[in-house]
C-alpha cells in the first residue's frame, strides 16, 4: 500500500521530468536553424551547384551548356591532377610530420606557469595575427635571390633561388605553411595540457617517474583526442591551403606547387573552364569528408569515455 | 501536439531570421564598385599604378567638373588581380559600365557572351572619333568585323632595353643577330653581371621572347595560322625551332640567377637592369616610364640604351615587325542602364585622350595612339624613344598582339603553363608545341 502511495508521485514526476527534457530539447532544436541556415546557404546550396557545375561547361561569363561526363572524363585522364594530388598529399604529410612534434613540444613548453615562458608564449604566437598573404609577400622579397636578405646580410649560401628551383620551392611552401600554422596548434596543445589534472603528475612523482616518463606516460596519452583535433584540422586544412601559396609561388615554377585547390583556382577563374574547375572542387569535398572521418574514427568508437578514469 | 509546436516556433524563428540574413547577404553583393553608379553617371574600373593611375585620376576630375550629370566614378586595381576579378564580375551580372581591357581574345569571350556594346554604329556617327587614333589599334577591338571597344592610351611594342654603361664597360654593341646574343651572354657570364634580366614568375613576360622569336624565325604568319585555330598550328618547325633557341639560351645562363621567382609586378626584374645587375632586358615599353621614375637618373643620365629584337640567320621574319600591345581598350557593359551607357560614351568622347592627357603620356614616356603627334613627340625630352617607339608602330610590316590577349583565356593559361615549363627546361620544344597543339579551337 505505502509502495503504490509512493510510485504514484514518482511516475508523475518521471512524466513531468520527461516533459521538461522533451521541450528542453525541442528548445535547443530551434537554436539550432541559424546555423542550420547559414550550412545551407552557404555550404549545402554552393555544394550541389559545383555538383551540378561539374556535368556543364560554361566559361564563368557566357550561357550554361550541359556537357555529360566530359568534364570528368577529361580531368580525369589529365596528368595535371595527379601531379596536383600527389602534391597535395606531400604537402599533408610533411606538413603534419613537421607541424605535430613542433607544436606539441611547444605546446607543453608553453603549458608551464613561469613568467619566461609567457613572454616566449607571446612571441610564439605572433605569426598568428598575420594574414598568409602578407606572410607570403614578406617571405617572397627576403628570399628575393638577388635583392633579399642574403644580399642585405651579406650571407652568400643563403642567397639560393628559393622559389625558383622546383625542389627548394616546395620545401620552402612547407617551411612557410609550418612558419604560420605551428603557432596556432601550439595554442590547441596549451590548452590541452592546461587541461590534465596535476593530481596525475603528483601521483607519478610519488611512483618515482622522471619528466620524460612522465611526458610519455601522462602528457600524451591524456593528449589524445587534442592530437585527434590538431591533426584534423591540419590534415582537413592543408586540402584548402591556397593563399599563402597563390602569392608565394602561383603554383610555379612550373606545377611544381600546384596543389589541389591551387589547380582548381587556376582552371576555374584563370582559363575559363568552370566545369572542370568543379570537378576538382567535387574530389576536394570528397577527400576532405573521408580523411575527417578516418581520423574521427581514430578516436575510436568510446570518444565520449573518459580518459580521468578514478578520478 | 508538441511536434507541430515545435515546428511553428521554428518556422517563426526561421521568418524572423530570414530578413536579417537575406539583408546580411545582398549586402555583400551590392557594396561592390560595379553598382556605385546609381545617382546618373558611369563606373569605371581601371589599373593602380603610376604614372598611369594620376592621368587617368586626373582625366576623370576634369570631365567630371564639366559633366555634373554624367560624373564617372572610377575604382582602381593592380594588374594580375584586375584580370580575375573583371571576368568574375561580368559572369555575375556585377560589372562596371566601363570595362578596362586589352582587346582581343577576352573581349571575344565578352562579345559571344551579348556583355559589352556593340559600338560600331557610334563610331560611325563619330567619324571624328574614329579618325583620330590609329588605324592599326582599332585591330584588337573588332570581333567580327563589329567594334566592341574603344582604343585609348598608347602603344606598347616590346623593346630590348640594354645598360649602356655596361656595354661601354665590356667594349660591346647590342644585338643585331641571335649570334651576338649568345656571344653577348658569354661576355657578361665572365664579367659576373647577368646578361638578362626576366620576371619569369609573372610568366607573361618569358612569353615576349617566344613571340619575338617566332616571328624572326618563321614570320608573322606562324602565329596567325594558331590565332585562326588552323590544325596542327603549333606543331610548325618554326614553333620547334623557337623553343630549342629558348632553352639554348637558359643552358647558356642567359637570364639573371632565380629569374622564376620573380615578379613583374613588383619591378624587380627592371631594377636589375638599372641597378647594373643585368645587362639587358626585354620587356614591354612602358617600363621606360617605371624605370624613368624609379631608376634615380638612370634614364635621365642617357644609360637606358634600346634596340630592336635581333634577326635569327636564316629567319624569315622582317626585323621591322613590332610585337606588344596596340592600344588598351574600353568596353561598355551592356548591362549598364541607358542613362550609364550614354555617360559612357560622353566620357569616351569628350573626357579621354584631352590634350592634356595626352601630354601626360608623352611626358611618362609614352606614344599615345593619336595622330599628328610627330611634333609633340619631337619637343620631348624623351624624343629619340618616342621616335623609335612611334616608328615602330606606324612602320611595322606586322605588329603582333601579345598572345595571351590574343588567344582565348583557355588557351592563354595553357599557353603561360606551357612557356614556364619550357623556361625551366621540364618539357622538350617538342613537348611544348605537341601540348600547345591540344589547345587549338578551345
């Protein structure tokens, strides 16, 4: 008897419960639609226009015709988007080997609370106020063979032809891209750091566990998902690096630093050809959606899990 | 009962967002230069750059004084980036009404495509506007025998420009055969200057030697037969022959160390020369005017020498012909209202080639497509260029549009790929013409 007096309320107050979370969440719903409305208009709406683009030709100023496959048959076959996809890959890898160690070493450096390393912090993050294209034009004319800053200094074996010679070109780009991008993942690792609780190092310390142990035991894997975010993001955005190239080098010497969204730019606006300019953009969007789903997937199945276990 | 709640608050959220959104949208759209001309009046877009930038700035403040109801508003660009941004506005309908141009094949794109006037008629009815310019720049305006620009500024060949300091220093005359280039670039090799100087990044620049040589070798005829899209143009032996030339060149060290990286847009390449790092250059003639100007006294003091392009042996090629650009040229967007259009014209008529900016040219060193200048030309301090420059243009047997205004964009953005490739030696002159050959018709 005193057991159903009691479920009665309980159950009305789960139904009422139920309610409130109902309409909490059809409240969140709405909030939502402005975003939902800015996705559609300008990522879902220009997206199904390069699809549609991609069967068309059209030189971006007279009418639109249909063109069937051509279009992808024909940038299928051109050599130029392999170089441009090989390219892009490079860039990727590299860029990601050089940008990772670098900017999580910093990131734990940063992390600490002395007063030195917050100046140093500082200085670390200025290229991050820079625009690529201003970055680009300052590095074109100090690495100007002949009127750059070898010259100024008086440093002959700096005064190579950087951005003349294929090779050198592309490393230069990497150098660059690395120059201008490490600040910013360097903050992402700061802040991860900032993140693992101090009781976990206390604890090792205890255990008799060295800074070196305690980076590879603790720092890292509590890193995990950090390292998950700066890769995806370096990987996702070194798909659409452009400007910074388009100014530095436009794709030259030759195609040698033509990468993806570079060629694209180049068939859309420079030679006319919208259609196959649209492919390109098709196999970027399709790239750029695996690769941010591999390293998702990466984080594995439990990436709402814990990693503070016992704590 | 609460799902069609739900969906009626989002519907109202989503109406009273929509205006908000649609407004921050148009927005961006509308800022735009091309719709700055409601109040009467015309746009204009034109290029940055001096000394061009003040005469046209200047030209445009006197007409508007004159003409309170036809006032032309004018926005200004740099060069590469006007190209891109030119096309884009006509494709979306966001054009100024006075379209800055070099004629030929991109105003081809834009006569198909019904965006820029048919001004045959007008000229028609303005014999006197018509008589005034030269004959030979109204060339690269027509598209079908109609015209859909008018011819302004001046004419542009392409001159080997030469430090005669250099020269008197290496006991040496400039060029008169390919011969005497190759043996030039072995003097200067030795005596550590750089025999030429290039802004090969800029990759239109690099495409001035092929046009030169091309026509020395096989004549003006090579080039038309491309331009008219005749099978297996390119593919001619004098086509094959220019690009070996151009790679023995490179071998030989001919152009300044790091020349890929550079460009023209920033006047590097011309620095070089008057700066006495390069011994030669080949460029357009208006980087007299730039040299004048940021060359301390280099010109001033009489060391810019000039010179014909050299005769190949064996060529077929008269060393009379010019290459460059005839004239720049102005449409009129045929989206522009009438009111625009007719302000337009006035502009064309009363406000553009005045006396005084004709003046303006002549005295930054350039040859305005007037006739009856000959006398301006002789009272200039600049007068043995000018003469030179203004012979050319009158003179030439043929005087060949740049190709990459001549062709199609498509193809002229081949062509540019192409031609720095060659430069660096990654593609065989067979390879080049074969790749080329591929471009015809499109």
């Amino acid at each position: 008897m005193s057991n159903a007096v009691s479920t009665a309320p309980r159950a009305t107050a789960r139904i009422k419960e139920s309610k409130q979370t109902e309409q909490r969440k059809a409240a969140l719903a709405w909030l939502t639609l402005p975003a939902l409305f800015f996705f559609l208009v300008f990522a879902v709406i220009p997206l199904v226009g390069v699809l549609i683009l991609s069967f068309t030709s059209w030189d971006g100023i007279g009418a639109i015709g249909a063109a069937g496959m051509d279009n992808w048959f024909s940038v299928l076959a051109d050599p130029g988007l392999y170089n441009a996809l090989g390219l892009t890959f490079l860039i990727m890898i590299v860029s990601w080997l050089v940008q990772t160690p670098i900017s999580l070493l910093l990131g734990v450096f940063t992390a600490g609370s002395q007063r030195y390393r917050a100046a140093l912090a500082v200085l670390y993050f200025l290229p991050l106020l820079l625009s690529s294209a201003a970055v680009a034009i300052a590095f074109k004319a100090l690495l100007d063979p002949n009127f750059g800053l070898a010259t100024g200094l008086g440093l002959p074996f700096l005064a190579q032809d950087w951005l003349g010679v294929p090779q050198l070109a592309l490393g230069l780009v990497i150098f660059v891209i690395a120059w201008q991008f490490v600040p910013f993942h360097t903050l992402i690792y700061q802040g991860g750091v900032r993140q693992i609780p101090k009781s976990l190092y206390e604890a090792a310390q205890i255990d008799g566990a060295g800074t070196i142990k305690q980076f590879f035991h603790i720092t890292l894997p509590q890193l995990k998902y950090t390292i998950i975010t700066s890769s995806t993001l370096m990987v996702v955005g070194s798909l659409t690096y452009f400007d910074l190239i388009f100014v530095l080098t436009g794709g030259g010497p030759g195609n040698s630093t033509r990468i993806l969204a570079l060629d694209m730019y180049l068939r859309g606006f420079r030679a006319n050809l919208m259609g196959p300019a649209s492919v390109i953009a098709v196999i970027l969007v399709v790239i750029g959606l695996v690769l941010a789903l591999f390293l998702q997937r990466l984080g594995g199945k439990d990436k709402q899990g814990s990693q503070l276990e016992g704590l | 009962m609460k799902q069609p709640q739900t969906s009626r608050r989002s519907f109202l959220a989503l109406a009273a967002l929509t205006p908000f959104a649609v407004a921050a949208t148009t927005a961006c759209g509308t800022s735009g230069p091309g719709a700055s001309s409601a109040n009467g009046g015309a746009s204009m877009w034109y290029l940055s750059g001096e000394p061009n930038q003040t005469t046209m700035q200047k030209a445009v403040d006197t007409f508007n004084s004159a003409n309170s109801a036809d006032k032309i508003s004018v926005t200004y660009f740099q060069n590469d980036a006007y190209k891109t941004k030119i096309k884009t506005a006509i494709g979306a309908n966001q054009a100024p009404t006075i379209i800055y141009g070099w004629g030929g094949g991109g105003l081809k794109t834009y006569a198909e495509a019904n965006q820029v006037e048919d001004l045959t008629s007008w000229f028609e009815q303005n014999p006197d506007l018509k008589n005034k310019f030269f004959p030979a720049s109204f060339g690269a305006a027509t598209i079908n025998g109609k015209i859909y620009a008018l011819p302004n500024q001046y004419v542009a060949p392409i001159v080997l420009f030469y430090n005669k300091e250099l020269f008197q220093k290496a006991g040496v005359q400039p060029p008169k055969t390919w011969e005497d280039i190759m043996s030039l670039v072995k003097t200067f090799n030795d005596m550590g200057v750089a025999p030429f100087s290039l802004g090969g990044q800029s990759r239109w620049t690099s495409m001035m030697w092929l046009e030169y040589l091309l026509d020395r070798i096989g004549g003006p005829e090579v080039f038309k037969a491309i331009f008219e899209g005749k099978p297996n143009a390119w593919m001619d032996p004098a086509v094959i022959e220019t690009g070996t030339k151009i790679q023995e060149l490179v071998s030989a060290d001919g152009f300044i160390k790091g020349f890929s990286s550079i460009t023209a847009d920033s006047q590097a390449d011309q620095a070089l020369l008057f700066s006495g790092k390069a011994a030669m250059m080949l460029h357009g003639s208006w980087t007299y005017g730039s040299m004048k100007k940021a060359g301390q006294n280099f010109v001033q003091d009489g060391k810019l020498g000039f010179a014909p392009f050299p005769t190949v042996a064996g060529g077929k090629g008269d060393p009379k012909n010019g290459v460059g650009n005839p004239a720049a040229y102005m449409s009129i967007s045929s989206k522009a209202s009438d009111k625009e259009k007719e302000s337009a014209k006035k502009f064309f008529k009363d406000g553009i080639l005045t006396e005084t900016v004709i003046d303006a040219y002549i005295n930054s060193g350039s040859v305005p497509i007037v006739n009856g200048i000959e006398d301006k030309l002789n009272t200039s301090e600049d007068k043995a260029f000018l003469n030179f420059v203004y012979d050319m243009a009158k003179n030439a047997p043929s005087f060949q549009q740049s190709w990459d205004q001549a062709l199609s964009p498509t193809a002229a953005e081949a062509l540019l790929n192409n031609i720095d490739q060659l430069f660096l030696k990654s593609i065989t002159p067979q390879q080049f013409a074969e790749n080329m050959n591929g471009t015809l018709g499109k």
